[in-house]
C-alpha cells in the first residue's frame, strides 16, 4: 500500500509540472518591457527545480520499496521453506515413533552411516532456522521503516511545494497588481495627451483663422500702395498716407509672421503630442496582454491545482 501510495504521488506531480511549464511558455507571448524574468519567472522556475527534485526522491522511494518487497517475499520463500522441510521431519519422527517390533513394513536395512555427506549438526539445524527468523524480522522492520520513510517524504514534499505553490500565487497576484496600477497610471497620462491634443487643434485653428483674417487688410494696403505709387511726377511724394500704409503693411506682415511661429510651434507640439499618445496606446495594449496572461493563462490554470498537493486521496 505504501508503494502505491508514492507511486500514486510521483505520478501526481505531472500536472503541477505541467502547469508550471505552461505558465512560463505563455509568459513568453509578453511584449517589449513586459518581456522581462521578473520574481513570477523566478519562483515558477524554483517550483520546477523543486518538483523536479520531488520526483527523484520518490522514485528513489519506489525503488527502495521494491527492494524491500523483494526481501520480504525472499524471507517468506525461506521460511514456508522450512516450515514445509520441518513439517515433513516432524511428521518423518512420529511415524518412527510409533514404530515397534509389532508394526507393519518392517525390513531389515543395512548398517547406516551415523554421519554421511546429507546430515548437518544439530547447531548448524538450529542457526539455519534462527537465521531464516533473523532475516524475516530485519526486513519486517526495515519495511515498516521504508513506509514511514515513504509517507514523510510525501508529506514533507507536499508541505513544501504547497508553500510553493502559495509563493507563486502571491508573485502572480502581487505582479498583476504592479501591471494595473502601471495600466491606470498611463489611462490617465492618455486621457490628458487627448484632452491637451484638442485644447491644441483648438488653438491651431483659432491661430489658422487669425491668420487667414490677415489676408484681405494686406491686400487692402498692399493695394492702395500699388495704386498710390501710380501718382504723377512731383505728386509721388512720402505723405504721412504713404508712411501709415508703409506701416500698416509692416504691421500685418509682423503679425502673419508671430501668427505662423506660433502655428509652427502648435503643430510641433500636436506632433509630439500625437507620438506621445501613440506611444501610450502601444504601452497600454502591452499591458492589457500581460494582465490577460497572467490573470485569464496562468492564474486560471494554476486553479486546477486545487492544492491538495499530490497527496492522494485517503492521506
């Protein structure tokens, strides 16, 4: 029973294993700074090496349980051996025991040899059957040992890698923790690019229509100032109308200008604005695939665990 019982617990440790295996495949799908061995690839790795040292030591359980089984059924050959062999001579001694001068089957036989090549001393008959018990009882005992040593091994190897198992659910959860708040923290850098991209666009077009509003008072001074320069002769004189269209022109070529440095610098930070919200976008689809890994791949795999370990049923 005590065998089967590991055998029973080695087989059980292949879900774990597989579900540990399977954990660090799909944490390999993460993506660009996710894809990174953090303390979750840490301790899924350390429950690997830990199921994997479970298994040669339970292995080795069995095996010892087979050497132990094979003495024991070696002990119990020798003894029904010497039990057929003394039930025989016992019954060999009584039939001579009833024998008489009377009996049945009496023959005259030859002179027999006190000692011939078959017959043993009476201490070598006694140690042959002191040994048999001897043996017997050494391998009783060393197979009540080999059950205790087998159900601590399973219960100590269970114990361990259920606080294992414990570790990487606290690394998990302590993970997705990280992940969310990183993933809220770069909602809210997102929703303020997209409200300072509209406050920008609004300021671009307000500048656009400043700008384009310019456009009929430069071609009204730039006209009367083709027109006026038409005067003839001494008339083409520098007025003061001629100095105020001079500096009217001045004036709204002054503001086109500002108003397309101001439209320049509007775009720049449109533009960099719009990189810097791509940017967000592609971090946070990062990070929305490595929470469903973790949280929908790993996390509900890991439930079918259960954690019962891999002791089995009745233990």
């Amino acid at each position: 029973m005590s065998k089967k019982k590991t055998q029973q617990a080695l087989a059980s440790t292949e879900l774990p294993t597989e579900v540990s295996q399977n954990c660090l495949k799909n944490r390999e799908n993460r993506e660009a700074i996710d894809l990174v061995q953090d303390l979750v690839d840490d301790e899924l790795i350390n429950e690997l090496n830990m199921l994997s040292e479970v298994q040669k030591l339970l292995a080795t359980r069995i095996g010892d349980s087979d050497q132990r089984l094979k003495n024991l059924n070696d002990c119990k050959a020798n003894l029904e051996y010497d039990i057929r062999d003394k039930e025989e001579c016992l019954r060999l001694d009584e039939h001579c025991y009833k024998l008489n001068n009377g009996s049945a089957g009496l023959q005259q036989v030859a002179q027999p040899s006190l000692y011939d090549g078959h017959t043993t001393t009476v201490d070598k008959h006694e140690s042959f059957s002191q040994d048999n018990l001897e043996k017997s009882e050494v391998a009783r005992v060393m197979s009540c040992l080999q059950r205790e040593l087998n159900d601590f091994s399973i219960n100590k190897s269970n114990d361990e890698l259920q606080k294992q198992s414990e570790l990487v659910g606290s690394m998990f959860r302590l993970r997705l923790k990280e992940l969310t708040a990183a993933k809220t923290n770069l909602d809210g850098q997102l929703e303020k690019t997209n409200q300072e991209i509209s406050s920008v666009e609004d300021s671009l077009h307000q500048l656009r229509e400043a700008l384009r509003s310019k456009d009929g008072p430069m071609k009204v001074a730039t006209t009367r100032f083709a027109v006026r320069s038409k005067r003839p002769n001494v008339e083409q004189t520098r007025d003061y109308v001629h100095g105020g269209l001079l500096s009217e022109i001045n004036d709204i070529s002054g503001s086109q200008e500002a108003l397309k440095q101001q439209i320049a610098s509007a775009e720049e930070t449109l533009h960099r604005l719009l990189k810097n919200k791509e940017r967000l976008q592609q971090d946070i689809e990062i990070k929305k695939k490595s929470i469903q890994i973790d949280e929908q791949q790993c996390l509900r795999l890991r439930k079918t665990l259960s954690w019962r370990g891999f002791r089995p049923a009745g233990m």
